[in-house]
C-alpha cells in the first residue's frame, strides 16, 4: 500500500484536483508540496493537528514539505468559516506568534538541508506593488468565479470586507511564488481551503502553463458536526502552558463513542491493521480504545514521559487513589471576600465555569463536588485553611477537574 492509499484508508482525503497525478506524485516521493498556517494566535491548536500529522506522515514517504507560515497573509485574515471579520493585528504580534509557531512545529516536522524548510510569505507578500499587483496577477482572476467560492458565499448576507476579498489572490500567490521559487507542486489544507487552493493552481497554469496539485483533507468533525478542538472554555492548543498535558490527555480520552475510531484513524500513526480490528469493539472496549487515542496523541505532542503522567492521573483519579499531576489553580488574598471564597467563585476562578451565574446552575443541578462530596449549597465558602496544603479536589459533571489551593 502506497503512502497515497493509506490517506485513503484513514479517511483523510476529500478533494483531489488530478488523482492520477497526485498519487503517483507522492507514492514516488516527488511532491514538494506546501501548507500554510495563518499566525492568528501564539500557539497551533487541535485545528492544525490534522494538518501535521498529514505532513509528517508525507515527509516519512519521502516527500518534501515546505511550512509556509503566513506572516503577511495574517495582516489581512482568512474569511474561510467565519461570520465575522477577524481582529487586526499588529506585525509585532503577528511576528511573535511565527516564532511560536516554528518552536512547536520542530516536534512533528524534521527541518533541515534536503529536508522540510519553513517560510514567511511576509517576505514576498509585503513587497508587492499593488498596481504591480493587479496587472500582473488581478487578470487571471475572475470576479464572478470567486464570489461562487465557498469561503466568500457565506459571508455575502453579513458583509465581505474588500480586504478579506483579497485573501484568495493573496494565497494563490503564495502558490505561485513557492512554484516559482522553491519548485512546489502541489498543495495540501482543509477542505474549506478549496476554493483558494483551485485559485493558486489555476494561476500557475495561466502564468506559467505548467500543472500543479492540489488535495484538500477532510476536517475532523464529531458526531454532532462541529469541529474537534474546541471545548466550553475554547480552543485546545497544543502549548502546555495553554492546555496542559492532563487536559489535552482529557479532551482525547473523553470524545464520543462514534468519533474515537475516526480520530485513531486519521491522527494517530497506528498500523492500519491493528485500528481494524479496534472496529469490532464495543461497551467497555470502546474506552480502551479512548485511552489508546488519548496516549497517542498526548505522547506527539508533549512527549511520551508526559503522556504517561497524564495517564497515570486519569487512572488514579477515576480510581480514587489520587491525582498525581492534576491541573492546579491558585487562590489568592485578591480572590477572597470577607477572608473566604465562596463556592461559586471556586468554580469562576478555576475556570470550570465561565461565570457566576454558570457556576451557580451547575451547583443547583447537582453538578459539582468538591474531595467526591456533591455540594448543593450555592453559599459554601471555603477558608485559606481548607485550601492549604494539597488543596481540594473541585469536579464539575464527570470529565472536567481542577485542584484548588491557596497561595
């Protein structure tokens, strides 16, 4: 089986410009392909998970990735998925989170002289001349194809901004350039990038009358449609100061029924042969299969020293003997009222709850405990004496924890 049919197998393929092309490509090893990470934050998250897991399974075939880091397409932001349009950022701010980038992508990509290279496409993008810009680029692009595209449809009843109605041009020319300038032939992302990815293949055919690829893979989602990496409190990044190793071993042991096999097939590097015969799992199984998932994700993204604490908290506090590495919050004299802290503000200031009055409905529900004890009294307070020491033990429903002490 060729590194092509494996996508295949995992499920991960959604669109393909020329199949034939695209598998002989990258079963021989030959792709130089490329995907883009917009900075839009200081860390990569769940959402970029799939999208490295795809480039390391490439480059183990033999291909070659190039990681295009898009400090100058983040001066203008994607429209893909959004109902609004997204915050502005300063270059400052936009420079800092490619370095942060970098830093975390080294764990899953192997960087090096005929190996994986990264790249900004600041340093192309904000040197373009926009009349330049337009005569050169503008008329190989038709209006009315793009107002078709998916990304812009669905922002046309709110309003499109001409900026982000730039974004397509911008990423086919990210295409274009690499071509151009670093000999990509195909490029991989989302299958909501289609529309921008179909942009930069055309534009090399017209400017240059060479083919070039494109594969969009399928957007892990879960049973009821959403997205995965995303939680009550938002996003699950891959930073540990942002969502510790036990909370990213929690997310992943905690998936639904119906999305644990899905994810061991699309994100973990499992043989295939071993995930079959996980299809035939049910009941207790399927929670075997859960922690199997939960490790194996845990274990690329922070290490393996770290995803066995992470276990080994999960057992010992479903168990009862224990919490070992627990995420922990601190209560201070700020936190305090009268010289203690009610219940409710436990829950707000541990992050369990986004409010008071969410934290007051799960209390009145019957909700949340504190050391296995359910507390129903929206007026318990807590001294500093109490959170001394190990501190407490605060649950909210069955999946989410925190210990609380006092500093």
């Amino acid at each position: 089986m060729g590194i092509y049919e494996e996508l295949v197998a995992r499920g991960l393929i959604a669109q393909v410009t020329d199949e034939k092309e695209i598998r002989d490509l990258i079963n021989s090893g030959g792709a130089r392909f490329y995907i883009g990470f917009d900075p839009t934050a200081d860390s990569l998250h769940v959402g970029h998970f799939m999208a490295l897991c795809l480039m390391k399974r490439l480059q183990m075939a033999g291909n070659k990735p190039v990681v295009l880091i898009g400090g100058g397409t983040g001066y203008i932001g994607d429209p893909s998925g959004r109902s609004d349009l997204r915050t502005m950022m300063t270059p400052e701010v936009i420079q800092h989170n490619c370095d942060c980038f970098k830093k975390q992508m080294e764990r899953f990509i192997e960087f090096g002289e005929d190996k994986a290279i990264m790249v900004n496409n600041a340093d192309w993008l904000l040197k373009l001349n926009y009349i330049d810009l337009l005569r050169d680029v503008g008329t190989c692009f038709s209006v009315n194809n793009m107002l078709r595209a998916e990304c812009y449809k669905n922002r046309m009843e709110k309003g499109l901004s001409f900026l982000e109605f730039n974004y397509m041009i911008m990423q086919s020319y990210d295409f274009y350039y690499l071509h151009e300038n670093y000999g990509c032939n195909m490029q991989f992302g989302g299958d909501d990038q289609w529309s921008n990815m179909l942009g930069g293949t055309e534009l090399i055919r017209k400017k240059t009358g060479q083919d070039a690829y494109a594969m969009t893979v399928t957007l892990l989602l879960n049973s009821e449609g959403k997205k995965m990496g995303k939680t009550s409190k938002g996003a699950v990044w891959l930073d540990p100061n942002k969502t510790s190793p036990f909370d990213f071993y929690q997310y992943w042991r905690n998936v639904g029924d119906s999305d644990v096999l899905k994810c061991i097939r699309m994100l973990t590097f499992l043989p295939l042969e071993e995930i079959e015969k996980m299809d035939k799992w049910e009941g207790a199984e399927l929670n075997k299969a859960k922690e199997i998932l939960a490790y194996e994700l845990t274990k690329l993204v922070h290490g393996e020293e770290e995803a066995k604490k992470a276990e080994e908290s999960a057992k010992a506090l479903f168990s009862g003997a224990g919490t070992l590495d627990m995420p922990t919050v601190t209560v201070t004299d700020a936190d305090l009222r009268d010289g203690k802290i009610d219940i409710l503000g436990l829950l707000t200031v541990s992050g369990l709850t986004p409010s008071r009055s969410d934290a007051r409905r799960a209390v009145e529900q019957g909700g949340v405990s504190v050391n296995d004890e359910k507390i129903m009294d929206i007026k318990k307070l807590y001294s500093p004496e109490e959170l001394a020491g190990d501190g407490i033990v605060l649950r909210r429903g069955k999946k989410s924890y925190k210990r609380v002490k006092f500093s």
